[in-house]
C-alpha cells in the first residue's frame, strides 16, 4: 500500500510507518494520512480529493490517550485491513459560476465586520420565514455538525445536513433538513463572502446574488475516524468539556 504522509509535522510519523511496513511515496497515494488536527484532514482532501485518508492527530498538540498514544498502531491497522472505514459526505456552495466545496460546512459570512447582511432562504424553492438579518448562514454534514455549527446551535446531528444562522437579530429556529435538500439563499443586502471548511479561498458576494448549496455525488472514505474522534483523547484536549 502507497502512503502519502500529509502535514507540518507528517515526518513524525516515518519510524512508525517504517515499523508498520508501509511504503511512503510523494504522488499516486491509495491513502493519504493527514497528521495534525482536523483541519488537516480538510486540507488533505482539498490537496487530493477522493483519495481515502488516515487522519492522526499530531502529538505536539493533541495529547492521546494510552490506548491511542501509539502511531504504529492504527498504521500496521490500516496495512492490515482492519480499520473501520466511514464515507464522509460533501456540499457545494455556489454562486455567480464559482463553486467551493466542503467536508465539515459551507458559510455565508458578512465581509464587512461592522454591517450585518440580509438574506433569504429558500429550502427546495419554499421560502422560509422573512427575511433574516445577521451575521451569517451555513450548511453543515454531519461531521461538521461538532464543528462551527455547533458552537453557533450548541447542539450536533447524526442524520441529514444542519441549516445554521449566526448572530441573527430576530429568533431563527436553526434545522435539520434531508440529506437531498437544496438550500437557496439570496443576498438582499451585502457585502458577503463564501467559505468552505478552512479553504483560504473566499468568493466575494454582492447584493442581488443568489447561492445555492447542496450535498454532491463526490464524497471521502476515512479510515480510522473513530480513533481521531476518540472520546478519551477529547477529554485529554477539553477537560473542562
């Protein structure tokens, strides 16, 4: 099995893959580990989309717990076959013929720090409520649902994608809606900006412009996302959680 090692960092792990018996290349992967935090694995995917990934976290910032504190492990695992696999789904956010995709969540942000935005949504073409005034609006996955739209919601999903509203003036119910869901949200007052997970990548959005976002066929295969998400090693990073 080909492994490309991913990361600031990645180089820490070439003993470990050297006593798993791995072969590290720099091109043509069957699997990319990302070492580091989660915004690794987004970063990865970005880099080679489609390409199964092995996320590890990075030790110099992310104490493990015992069971997890070995690299070698969940490498000789994945050598192995025997690493539980999980499809991650994705979504696309575009407008005005540019499109930017995400693994955790797609974003509408107000570009101008001290001005709110105006929009609407519509969810498969049905309006809903008036016009919302705020800082934002987003769609999560699933796995994205313990990222930003957590901390917006103070709440996570196990099915479907999370319609998220930041900072709005007015009482907003945040949803949970069908994976097949199309979400349109037109802009009735700007300047906004665009954004998918952590891509330093932005578009620009104005006044009168209409984006739509909604999950697409492509999607990832992880291995091993039920050690990155490990509940020990969580408690270890937030103990106050």
């Amino acid at each position: 099995m080909k492994i490309l090692l991913y990361g600031k960092f990645a180089d820490d792990l070439l003993p470990a893959l050297a006593e798993a018996g791995g072969e590290r290349v720099e091109r043509n992967p069957d699997v990319v580990v990302s070492y580091g935090g989660d915004g690794a694995l987004l970063g990865a995917e970005r880099e080679f989309p489609g390409v199964p990934k092995l996320p590890m976290r990075d030790r110099r910032t992310a104490p493990l717990c015992p069971i997890h504190a070995s690299y070698a492990e969940p490498l000789r695992h994945l050598l192995e076959g025997t690493l539980v696999k999980r499809t991650l789904m994705k979504l696309a956010g575009s407008v005005h013929g540019r499109t930017l995709v995400g693994i955790n969540d797609i974003f509408i942000h107000h570009a101008n720090p001290v001005s709110a935005i105006r929009y609407r949504v519509l969810i498969d073409d049905v309006p809903y409520g008036r016009e919302i005034v705020g800082d934002g609006v987003g769609v999560a996955t699933v796995h994205g649902s313990t990222a930003y739209y957590r901390s917006i919601t103070h709440s996570v999903f196990r099915s479907g994608i999370g319609l998220a509203f930041s900072n709005s003036t007015e009482v907003t119910n945040h949803l949970v809606l069908p994976e097949t869901t199309v979400i349109r949200i037109p802009l009735t007052r700007g300047p906004a900006i665009l954004v998918a997970d952590n891509d330093p990548e932005q578009i620009p959005v104005a006044e009168g412009d209409e984006i739509v976002i909604a999950r697409i066929p492509e999607s990832v295969m992880v291995y091993g996302l039920d050690l990155f998400m490990c509940p020990a090693c969580r408690r270890l990073r937030h103990p106050r959680e």
